[in-house]
C-alpha cells in the first residue's frame, strides 16, 4: 500500500484505504446529498472508528444522510454493483427513511459525534452477523482533509480496489434487513433531544461527553423513564434570563479604570505621552480612562447537589431525584452559580461540576450506579471533613440532600454540617410519616408523596421545587442590589438561605 503525506507534520495517508473506502461510495443508493455530506460522513466515520467499527463509507454516508435529511433513497436503484443487491440496499433505505428516528429529524440536533454513536447503535446488532474476515478487520483513521477527496473519481476508485467488504456489508445488512429496522425504532429520540438541550458552543458535539458513555446512554432501555421524566421539566427550566446589571457609583467617584471613556475622566498619566504615541493610542482604543459604571459582582456560592444513588431509590425515586437534580443543576448553572453534582451510598463519590454550556452531567445522572450499600453516616462525615478544609474561591456553600424517608444521619453530624451551609432536604416517598430528628437542623424540607409521584403531577412538584430555590436566588440578588446602592459596593446575601426553614408537601 501506498502512503503519502497531507502536509508538513500531519498523520500519513494510507492512499489505498482511502480510495477504496471513497470507492464504495460508487455503491450509494441516496439522493441530493454533495461535497458537505462526504465530509460529515468523514466525520461519522471517524466516531466509528473511535468505537472500534471498521464501516465501509458508503454505508455511514448513506445512513448517516438518511437520519439527518440530507439526502433521500433514490426512486431507482443505481451502482456498478450488482442490480439485485444495490435495489436491495435502497429498499432497505426506503423503509428506514419510515422510523420516527427519521421522521422527527428536525427535532434534534445533528451534532457529528452524536451522529455517529447513533450509526454504531444501528450497526451494533449487524456486526455479528457478518464473514468472519470482514468482521475481525480493525478500523483504519481517514483524513478529514477534503483535498484528498476531491482528486477521487468514486466509480473509477471502485473498480481498482477490492469492494469485498463493502458488498459483505451490504449483503448482511440486506439479508438481515429486520436487524436494522429494529434497531432504528428502538433508538430513543428523546435521549436524543436531552443531549441536544444541554449543547455547547456552535459547532461542537456532546461538549465534555465520552463517546462510550454517549453510546451507553443510547442503548439501554433502562434509562427511558429518567430520560421522559428529564424531558418533561427541562425545556421550560431552560429558559432563564440573566441580569447583566452595572453599578453606578455617580457620588462615591470612580468605579474601575476602563479602556473606553469620555477625554474628562482620561488617566492623567496619559498626557505624558509623546503626541504621536497618543494619537496612536486613541485610535486602538489603547488609553486609560476612569469609569463611574462596574459589572456588578456578587458573593461567591458553590451548590453541592448529593443525591442518594443507594438501592432504596430504585423505581420512581429514582427516577424523581435523578430528574430534578439534572433540572435543578441546569437551572443554578444558567443562573451563573457554580455547581457540582454528586451521588452517594455508603461513601461520597467525586461527582462532575455542571456548567451553563457543558453536558457531562447527562449521562453521569442517567448511567451512575452504586452497589456498596448505605453507610449515610460515612457519608456525611466525608463531606463535613471536605468542608472543613478551606478551599480558594469556594465562597458561600449550600447543600441539596435529594433522598428517602429512612435517610438516617447522626444529628451532631447534621448540625456541623448546618452551621457551614444551608442544607435543602428533598424526601422522596416515605414510606411511613417523616420523622427524622435532624429534620429541625435543615432549612427547608419537601415531602415527596405518592400523590406527586402521579404522572401527571411530578413534573409540577419539581418544578415548585425549582422555583422555591430560585425565589431564594431572586432575594439574595434584591438584597445585594440595595445594599450596594445604599453602601456603595456591598455584597449580595447567601442566596435566600436567611432565616427559618419551612416544609413543602
């Protein structure tokens, strides 16, 4: 085989691999799709390959284009292959395009990577099913670089190289047609549309996720009532709007020194510039100048989430708790607070931090499991030790302990943790009346009944829970807001933990 080079210091380019993958493509059964669709299908081939499937490209181009509407099965068949097997593969196509993975394209987001984990959870049930010769080959990288496609003729690629594997997988594929389709109607879209609300900036892909714990989420039907019930609350807890208030300090004298400005509060030190120089620097926006006006700051807060991951919470407490901590960590991220997540059974596991634009979170909730017990005493002995180590920039701390009725805690472990930090107790199905001694030690407490756990109330009840936590958020911003303009630069309160608890049924 030959290699060549892409460019000066970049991987070499196995030149035979590429044009016989490119020449598969002369066996596509899709309509419409161009020079983007290749280069995406490159993409998609090489989360495949990250996964370990060795997938000819026509096979990740067509189906791949499929899912994401870029392209359609053609009304006849086509290929230098033979006829029978190339109408096989667009009739195969035909009933796919059919699958609500198809038919709901435009509700998701199309995201490479997520494309990609998606084509490897149809093509999961295919690989055995294939010749042992093509099912034992390892993937082999492609360059992304779309100079190298651009000299490739597919037809003419195609009669050069060896196609075996390509029509082997065209074959199985064919011949095994009901393996993919029920595969493509087993893939949840709502799992689909989760990922897609927690996107990072434009252009990225399942931001901050694993690829094998995207691809973990996708095929395990265990997680779709978490994934329903995540569905049910976020579009709505998503929507916030933050503030970007300025202080004025138009009596007290300057607030900063800023790059832009009125020539009356220039820096006087910057008279003392040679002329030109000034000049200069007046035209970059490069001089100093004295404001009245700063991006208010507030107090530092860093919310700890711990929810109980122990086998009591199995059935709908865990789906509860694993909904609204995903919700309720989403909400205090978008609201500027810093956030960290963690679960717990008989220890205090690390936990992720959840940010405004990230989405690791999603399947550390929807995939954590624990089987060590409960030993909650340890637990809570582990996080006051944390605590108790100071720590830069931690600032206020507040606690969310999402658990069960018979979360048993040493009360003296209670109070030491209630003096460093607000603890809001969320209680999920009891199963007789809740009578804990530390409950007088906790801010605020909400009971979780059967009747909340209805169907059609849970959604309600957590987001009450939400907006109970967010009203504190709201008064500690209005509480900051006038001791600044009383005193001139005062720092926001502890996020509406002041005074007295209080219970929520």
């Amino acid at each position: 085989m030959a290699d060549a080079r892409a460019g000066g210091g970049s991987k070499p380019v196995n030149t035979a691999e590429l044009e016989r993958q490119v020449g598969s493509l002369a066996l596509s059964q899709i309509e419409g799709a161009g020079a983007l669709a290749l280069m995406r299908a490159i993409v998609w081939q090489s989360t495949l390959t990250r996964l370990g499937y060795a997938v000819p490209l026509v096979i990740t181009h067509d189906l791949g284009c499929l899912i994401t509407g870029l392209g359609s099965p053609g009304t006849v068949a086509r290929g230098v292959a033979e006829p029978a097997l190339c109408e096989a593969w667009r009739s195969l196509l035909v009933e796919m395009s059919e699958a609500e993975l198809v038919r709901s394209q435009a509700g998701w987001k199309h995201r490479d990577p997520m494309i990609g984990v998606v084509l490897a959870r149809l093509l999961g049930s295919v690989v055995p099913q294939l010749p042992d010769p093509v099912r034992v080959l390892r993937p082999i990288d492609l360059p992304t670089d779309g100079a190298h496609y651009a000299r490739i003729e597919p037809t003419s690629a195609f009669t050069r190289y060896n196609q075996g594997q390509a029509l082997s997988w065209l074959s199985t594929l064919t011949t095994h047609r009901l393996l993919p389709l029920l595969a493509i109607e087993q893939i949840d879209v709502d799992a689909l549309r989760l990922f897609g609300l927690f996107r990072g900036g434009p252009g990225e892909a399942a931001a901050g996720v694993d690829l094998a714990d995207l691809y973990s989420v996708m095929i395990s039907p265990a997680l779709a009532d978490v994934i329903d019930f995540s569905m049910e609350l976020l579009p709505s807890i998503l929507e916030v709007k933050r503030d970007s208030g300025q202080q004025v300090f138009s009596i007290d004298g300057y607030a900063s020194i800023e790059r832009r400005g009125n020539l009356d509060d220039l820096v006087l030190s910057q008279l003392a510039l040679d002329e030109d120089i000034f000049e200069q620097r007046l035209v970059d926006n490069e001089l100093f100048y004295f404001a009245h006006e700063k991006q208010v700051e507030n107090e530092q807060r860093t919310h700890y989430v711990l929810v109980d991951g122990s086998a009591s919470m199995r059935g709908v407490r865990e789906v509860f708790a694993r909904g609204l901590a995903l919700a309720l960590c989403k909400r205090l991220a978008l609201l500027g607070e810093s956030v960290t997540l963690r679960f717990f059974d008989s220890r205090l596991y690390e936990g992720v931090k959840v940010g405004a634009s990230s989405n690791a979170e999603v399947p550390y909730v929807l995939q954590f499991r624990a089987e060590r017990g409960r030993n909650y005493a340890r637990v809570i002995r582990q996080f006051n030790a944390e605590l108790a180590v100071p720590r830069r920039g931690d600032g206020k701390v507040l606690v969310y302990l999402l658990t069960h009725g018979e979360c048993q805690l040493p009360v003296e472990e209670v109070q030491q943790l209630a003096s460093r930090a607000p603890i809001y107790g969320v209680f999920i199905l009891p199963s007789d009346r809740l009578e804990l001694e530390y409950l007088d030690h906790l801010y605020r407490v909400h009971i979780i009944d059967d009747e909340a756990l209805s169907y059609q109330r849970r959604a309600q009840r957590a987001r009450q829970i939400i907006s109970d936590v967010e009203s504190g958020y709201e008064r500690a911003a209005a509480r900051g807001g006038r001791k600044r303009r009383a005193g001139g630069g005062g720092r926001a309160g502890g996020f509406g933990f002041g005074g007295g608890g209080g219970r929520g049924r």
